[in-house]
C-alpha cells in the first residue's frame, strides 16, 4: 500500500500536473465570483480537454474549477451582495453587512481560510472514510430525506426578519413558487399558465440574482449624483477591519466551530441530491442557534461567514464519496466527473478500491493538491478584486447590472431566464421596502420541491406498507427524528432568548 502510494505521489508531483491543477483553480475562482456562471458549466466545457490527459490529472484540474468556484462564490456574495454561486447564498447574510462597514476584506480572507479548511477536512473523509459514511448514505430513502429538509427548514424560525408572520408570508412565497412546473408525482403542469418555459420550474439561478442583486443595484442608484461618484465598496483605514488575525479565527471556539460546520457539510455533501447549498444553510442555522449572542447573526457576524463556507466547501469535496464508493453522482458536478472516468474505460465503485487502488491515491493527492493551491490564488486575488469594486457607485452597479444579465443568459441561454431576473428584481425590491426578509423566501424555495417529493414519495411507501409504525423501524429515521426534535427544541430556546434581549 505505501509503495502505491509513493508511486502515486510521483505520477501526480510534476510541473505539468501542477500547472494544470493550478489553472482550473484560477478559472474556478474567476467563474465563481461572476454571477450566473457556475463551476458545473465551466467543468462541463472542459472536460473533453481530459480525455488527451491521465485521469489522475484531469479529474483533479475539474474538481480545482469546483473548489475555486466555492470560493469564488463568496467574494461577490460579501462585496455586491450576489452569490457567485447558490452555494453562497448564506454568504450573504452576514458577509454583506460586513461590507458594508469596510470589513469586506476581511469577511473574504475568514471565506477563503473557512473554504479552505472545509474543502481540506472533506477531502480527507473522502480519502479515509468514503466506504463508512457511503454504506451510511446508502441507508437513506425517502422518509430520511424528508427529516434532513425539515431539519435545514427549521433555519426560517431563526431568520424570518422584523416579525414572524412576515418571516412566514416571505416563506410561503418562496414554497409556492417552489410548485410551479411539472408536478414530479403525477406529471400534471402547476401554475405555468400554458407557458411551456416553466414546465422545468423556475431557475434558481435568475431568482437568486433577481432578489438580491437588483434590488441592492436599484437602492445604491436612487442616490443624489454626488453620491454615485462615491466609491462603491465601503473600505476602512483601520488595520483591524482589514486584515484576518489567527485570534479572530480561533476566538469563542472558533476552531471548534470550523470543524463542526465542516462535518456537517461532508455528512451533508456525502448524501446524494442534498449539495452545498443546504449544508450552508444547516451549518449557519446551526451557528446560530449554538451562540451565546445570537442577535448578532445577519449584522455582520463574521463566524456566520466561516460556518457556512466551510460547510459548502466540505460538501462540495464530500460529493465524491457516494461516486467513488457507490457510482452514485451526488451532484450535477460529480455526474460531469462520471463522464472522464467512463471515458478512461474505469469502473467506478466498491471494487475499485482493489482494482485500481493506485489510480485512486492519485486522485486524491491531486485534491489536497488543489485545496492548497486554491488558497494560494484565493490569496492572491483578494487584493486584486477589493481595489476593482473601489471604482465609484455610478459605474460599478450599471455593470454589475450586466454581468448578472449575461451570467444569467449564459446559464441556459434564454432571454426568458433574464426576464425572470427582472421580474424578481422588482419583487425583491418592493418586498425591501416593506422591510420583508427575501432570505425565507430564497430557502424555502431550494428546499421545498426537495421536501414535497420525499414526504410524496414517504406517503406512497406508507401506503404500500399499510401503517405509518414500518417508519419507526428504520434505525437512521428515527435518529434523525430525534434529531429534528432536539432542533425544534433549541429553536425555541433561541426564540425565547431573543424576546429576552430585546
């Protein structure tokens, strides 16, 4: 086995190898702060350029395109308030206000440490527990996915804004435009209106970038001309607000937190369908409701940043662990990962950690490879791109405008996804007046669908088995319930907690 290993380290340790790596890392980061382009897309580009390439080195330079896009993903999140990525949605909620005090450096430099441990924590899994935690991923049907959604649901409780009913109104939007498209039981159309464009639902993508960024565009250029000359980006001369001290990162549990955030996202991302985008929203209602200041989440708490881009980047590393030991794609970046492995004739799952061992380990070393050459970019571009968002509002925001009109087109090539943006845009902008938090509305929107379909697909199983007691015979369902319980239970604490403060 360590003869393997060596040999492995020796194929994948070449200039070659390195510099390659090195570019999807780059191209990833770059993707991944514009909005509306996605490392997936970007991956599935390229790929044919691996099929000249060993897959110990192809493999490795599309995942390094994932990884920076992870991070990529939070420098527009925190600066512009427009997650580059879905997966940095929660990004926002605490990295923008951070911004917005001249803290935007920082919040990037807490996201590229926070990514860069996930992403290197769920690597390791990957390498050394892929065979434990599949044999535990594979346990989950249905009953078990409605219990994991319900449980990432639970974070509305602690984020619905200035009142509860209002907090519930935005959730009950985002859930019922979550239903339009083909129903996914009986294959009946909902409330597309004959529109043959919204049979597929609506994108994520356009609604993501319509409810957060076109509102913040058309707020920032409602001000007086003087006020546009400004710069865009608030920066601060304090050396404190700019730089990330080890203090900061290790302040209140704050390495503890990292790893806890972090396996909540390999636990997350090693289940097939769930993806970073929920393990970002799981570890950050976790944050919140573990703190002794909970008040302070959403105003520029910069531990709210570290959990969840430390969940989304485990995730993101820990999809491979149901490809590689079960030739299950956890995601629709993995199931691009699938096609180079099914090109090089390489079968892929529980046998092939005895048939090609070597192939393996060098995958591997070429993750970790990635992991740290990502935050060597990511080091290097923060400067870069901070002094960029300096140039003054009235020039800033009318291009933000277009990259997001053009990453948007370009996600499905169709003017009407842009339309989409705008229509949310507007919704977003009057629900900002009206001091209504669009967070529920974004969350409930990414989990409903997945929750409709489990409990569905739970009913069905009720049915075929003649009472709901066979649920109760499930070990991992009844774990998890006791799970959402302890939750619910947490919640309310906080909720009372919070009265109390106020």
């Amino acid at each position: 086995m360590i003869d393997q290993i060596i040999d492995s380290a020796l194929q994948v340790l070449q200039p070659e190898t390195i510099i390659l790596v090195l570019l999807g890392v780059a191209v990833g980061q770059i993707v991944g702060g514009i909005p509306g382009m996605t490392g997936t897309m970007v991956m599935a580009l390229l790929m044919p350029l691996t099929f000249a390439m060993p897959i110990w080195v192809g493999v490795p330079m599309l995942l390094g395109i994932l990884k920076g896009a992870l991070f990529g993903g939070s420098v527009s999140a925190v600066m512009l308030k427009t997650p580059g990525t879905p997966a940095a949605l929660a990004t926002t909620f605490d990295g923008y206000p951070m911004a917005q005090q001249g803290k935007g450096k920082k919040a990037i430099k807490m996201a590229l440490v926070a990514s860069t441990i996930g992403d290197t924590f769920g690597t390791i899994c990957l390498i050394f527990l892929s065979g434990i935690i599949a044999s535990v991923a594979i346990m989950f049907g249905a009953p078990e996915y409605a219990i994991v959604i319900l449980c990432a649901l639970l974070i509305l409780g602690t984020l619905q804004g200035r009142s509860f009913a209002t907090g519930m109104l935005s959730a009950g939007i985002g859930l019922l435009l979550g239903t339009v498209g083909v129903d996914p039981v009986v294959g009946l159309s909902r409330l597309s209106f004959n529109n043959p464009q919204l049979y597929s639902g609506i994108e994520l993508v356009p609604l993501l970038i319509g409810l957060l960024t076109i509102p913040e565009i058309i707020k920032q250029m409602e001000g007086t001309e003087a006020s546009k000359r400004e710069s865009a980006i608030r920066t601060s001369n304090n050396k404190e607000d700019n730089k990330l001290y080890w203090k900061e990162i290790k302040k209140d549990k704050g390495i503890k937190n990292l790893f806890r955030s972090s396996t909540i996202g390999m636990m997350i991302g090693s289940i097939p369908g769930l993806g970073a985008e929920v393990a970002g929203i799981v570890s950050y209602n976790q944050e919140v409701l573990s703190s002794k200041n909970p008040e302070k989440y959403g105003k520029g708490e910069i531990k709210g940043v570290a959990a969840t881009e430390s969940a989304n980047s485990a995730a993101g590393a820990s999809n491979l662990i149901p490809y590689l030991s079960l030739g299950i794609p956890g995601d629709t970046s993995i199931a691009v990962i699938a096609g180079a492995f099914l090109v090089h004739g390489i079968t892929v799952g529980p046998m092939m950690f005895e048939e090609s061992p070597g192939v393996l380990y060098a995958i591997f070393i070429g993750l970790l490879i990635a992991s740290l050459l990502n935050l060597l970019v990511g080091h290097i571009m923060i400067p870069v791109i901070t002094k960029v968002l300096t140039v003054p509002k009235g020039f800033l925001f009318p291009s933000v405008f277009v990259i997001a009109a053009a990453g948007t087109y370009a996600f499905r090539g169709s003017f009407f996804d842009v339309g989409i943006m705008m229509a949310f845009g507007l919704i977003g902008y009057i629900l900002m007046k009206l001091d209504i938090s669009v967070i529920p509305l974004m969350i409930a929107f990414i989990l409903g669908p997945m929750l409709e379909t489990q409990v569905r697909r739970t009913a069905v199983l009720i049915k075929s088995e003649g009472s709901v007691l066979f649920l109760f015979q499930r070990p991992l369902f009844v774990i998890l319930l006791l799970v959402l319980i302890g939750m619910t239970f947490l919640i309310i604490r906080f909720k009372r907690r919070s009265k109390l403060v106020e």
